[in-house]
C-alpha cells in the first residue's frame, strides 16, 4: 500500500490519503497482532499450516479492499470484496464497467495484488518467518500449487527466494517488451504483473483487445505460457538444464494441448469465415487458447460470439489450467495425464488380472497415495461445479452462465460462458453470489483439501 501511495503520489490523483490510511490500519492492526503475541509459541505444525493458509488469504482480501472502499472507487463493501478476493487468487473477475476512469494508484494496486497473489503469499512471507522462529515447510505443502510441491533447495526460505527471483526477472523482461512495443511504462509494469500471475486484471476494460498490436500479444501469448509452466523448469532451464525441460511429461503434455487446441480453433475460425486472416486467425486462437490454459483471463476476442464449437473448445479448456508449480489455476496438466493413465492400465488390469502394471511419471513409479489424492480432488472438484452450478442457476441464471461463472472461479479464470463471457463481467451478480463465488475463488486458488479440510470435524479433534 505503501509503494502504490508512491504512484498516486507520482500521478496527483485522490486515492493517496485512502492508500496511506489504509496502510496505517494495517501497520496498527498487524503491530497490535505481533506485540500481544510474540512471547506465545510459534512451532506450527499441518494442521496450524492450513489454518494460517487458509485465514491469510481471507485477512488480506478484507484488508485489501481499503483502498477500493475507503477512495470510493467501489463504493459497495462487497463489490470490493469481490474485486480483491478475485485480485489475490489471480482469478481476474471484475465488477468494474469503466476501468479507464479510476485512478493509476487503484489501478496499480489492482496488478499489484494479482502479481502478489501469483506466487503466493505465504511463499513471501517465508523468508521472513524464519526470522520470527516459525518453521515453513508446512505452510509450503499448502501454498504450493499441484500434488506434489518442488523444492529446489533444501532450506524452505532459500526455494522462497529463488523463486520469487525468477518471478521477479520474467516480470522485468516482460516490461521492458511491452514498453518497447508501445504501451505505457505504467500499462506495461501491470500487464507484466497480471501476466506473470496469470491474474488478467488489464488497466482497459477492452484488455489486451485494446492494443491493436500483433508485436505486444505475441509477447504476452510467450509470458503466459512460461508462467503456467512448473517454476521449478523455468529454475532448471536458467541454469543451462534443458533436458531436464525437454524431458519433463507434464511440459510436453501442457505443450501439446496448447499446440493442437490452438491450431484446431485457429483453422475452425479461419474455415468458418469469423476471421478471414490466416496469420489474424492463428494469433486470436493462440492467445484465447494459451489466456484460457494458463487460466490468465486476458482477451483480445470475445470467443462467445465464434461459431459454437470453439466455445465447447474453450469451456473444456477451463477444466484443463496451467503445470502444477505454476501461477496458473485449475485441475492442472499432471493431474488430468496421471488419471487419463490410470484409467488405461486399469484396463490393461482387467485384461491381465495378476500383473504388476504402475502408473510411470517421468519414469517413476507414481504411488497409490498420489493417484488416490488425484481421483479424490477431480471428484471433489466436479461435484463442486455441479452443486455450485445449481446455487448460481436459483439465482436466475441460465445453464450457460451458471456453469460458466461456476468453472471460472472455481479454476481462478476470469471471463466464463454467457453472461459472463470475455466482453462482460460481474457486475449483476447479485451479493450473496458475490460472496459465494468468492469463496470458490478461495476454494480453487488453495486446490480444495487446504480449505474443505478445516471445514471437516475430524480436522479439529485431537
């Protein structure tokens, strides 16, 4: 808040008194919190871990909607709840009509929270927990997005700032193309923001639609693919391993899907005459495709409007998200190959009932506690689409919205089918859909158990 009051301070807008009191409130409660506590005990163990996940997502989105709030920039109370828990979770929904008229300190602070949000919270903070006596590990397994977290050194703060080292340099490089390609030194420092966290949040409410320039969409199409790849393979692939990259199944998987998908919507728009330019057609299915994979949200076209098999196209792509280690939502590429895989040898099984045939990852035997977790979350997550669907249709929504609003949030997308397509938003949605669909974003942002879990009563007993 503080470095976003430096912004509105730099534009000479209204919304500095609200960021700078909104700083103090945090500085005071947060002080409070830490002065009254410090003598207490501060070994944290699983069950703590998901707890503090858990509630710090909630704690920062009620703090972070001060500025939108206190400035008058989103009136509503939970309008901006809405738009900060949507900023956090890097799932790009938006309830605002006029983007373009809020102020850059807003604006910023609307990137700033989506990149924040992107390689987690709790990632940050653990290289300051340490200081404070608290041992991470624990907050990583449920930060970290996908089954199984990589660790690419063997102290939890070192894996922290490593990562948010190459976060931090692909945001940087990002910048200075998209500067060089014509936007704004300060458009481009926050679409790097919501690209790098596969947010979406665009300071235009065209989005990337906006920039009529194939130069500066080739850029972000390149970015968001890298981020919905494992960070632990971008860490590899900068340290000269790239038969590490190379070799990786889920990256050749994430690949495939994006190539064949991309080139199969670019020759159905191009044959269906939507869009006559072949270099016009490949680009807007390579951007819808990689924006909806990577479950970034930015939109150069609104795919409600193409022929209706791209929109099944697309609406199964929801499903699909980014690598598992990456800032992208969704199921994730690892855990569809593992259950599509699972699903073959069970039937290999059936045929030769006293055979020993695994399950291989990367040439690894996957256990049966891993692909046990894996049907148990996509089960889980379906039947949350479903019931989810069916609050969202009670509140007046037809089928295509409802399952649309329903996958978006719950994958941390940002645009879904009918009324909430690319070129709408969320606006309409009544409050108590706010609130819920917010939850949802949670619910996706933290892949389910770290949430569901606390809510169970065998989590509390001792």
């Amino acid at each position: 808040m503080l470095l976003t009051s430096v912004v509105s301070l730099i534009y000479g807008e209204y919304d500095l008194p609200y960021f700078l009191v909104s700083a103090l409130i945090c500085i005071s409660i947060g002080g409070l919190f830490y002065l009254t506590n410090k003598n207490t005990d501060k070994s944290i163990g699983k069950r703590e871990g998901y707890i503090v996940v858990t509630l710090v997502w909630l704690v920062f989105s009620f703090f972070g909607l001060l500025p939108f709030w206190l400035s008058g920039a989103i009136p509503s109370f939970t309008d901006a709840f809405f738009e900060t828990m949507s900023g956090f979770t890097t799932t790009g929904s938006s309830i605002l009509n006029d983007i373009e008229a809020l102020p850059h300190g807003i604006l910023f602070w609307r990137s700033i929270i989506q990149w924040l949000g992107g390689m987690g919270i709790i990632v940050l903070s653990l290289a300051i927990l340490p200081i404070l006596g608290v041992g991470g590990m624990q907050l990583f397994v449920a930060e970290v997005p996908g089954p199984v977290p990589d660790k690419l050194h063997p102290r939890i703060a070192d894996t922290a700032k490593r990562l948010w080292v190459i976060y931090l340099s692909y945001t940087a490089v990002e910048t200075i193309l998209l500067w060089i390609g014509g936007m704004t030194l300060f458009d481009a420092v926050c679409h790097s923001f919501t690209t790098m966290a596969t947010g979406g949040y665009s300071t235009k409410q065209a989005s990337v639609a906006f920039y009529d320039s194939a130069f500066i969409q080739y850029v972000i199409i390149i970015f968001m693919f890298v981020a919905g790849v494992n960070f632990s393979l971008s860490y590899a692939a900068l340290h000269g391993k790239f038969k590490a990259v190379i070799k990786d199944e889920e990256f050749k998987y994430y690949t495939l899907i994006t190539v064949f998908v991309s080139v199969l919507v670019a020759v159905v728009l191009y044959f269906s005459g939507d869009v006559p330019h072949v270099e016009q057609a490949f680009r807007d299915a390579l951007f819808q495709v990689v924006s909806l994979i990577t479950t970034t949200g930015y939109a150069t076209a609104d795919y409600m409007i193409w022929v209706p098999t791209i929109s099944i196209i697309m609406f199964m792509l929801m499903f699909v998200g980014g690598s598992a280690g990456s800032t992208g939502g969704g199921i994730k590429v690892v855990r569809i190959v593992l259950l599509i895989k699972n699903a073959y040898y069970e039937l290999k099984r059936l045929v030769h009932p006293n055979a020993i045939i695994p399950v291989r990852y990367n040439s690894r035997a996957v256990s049966s506690p891993i692909l046990t977790n894996i049907l148990a979350f996509i089960v889980i997550y379906m039947a949350t689409v479903g019931v989810s669907m069916v609050i969202m249709s009670v509140m007046g929504f037809d089928l295509d919205s409802s399952i649309g609003a329903v996958a978006t949030c719950l994958g941390n997308i940002g645009p879904g089918l009918g009324e909430f397509g690319p070129a709408s938003n969320f606006a309409a949605v009544p409050d108590f859909g706010k609130w819920f669909l917010s939850f949802l974003m949670l619910l996706g942002r933290l892949e389910i158990f770290t949430v569901v879990l606390i809510l169970t009563p065998y989590f509390w007993k001792n």
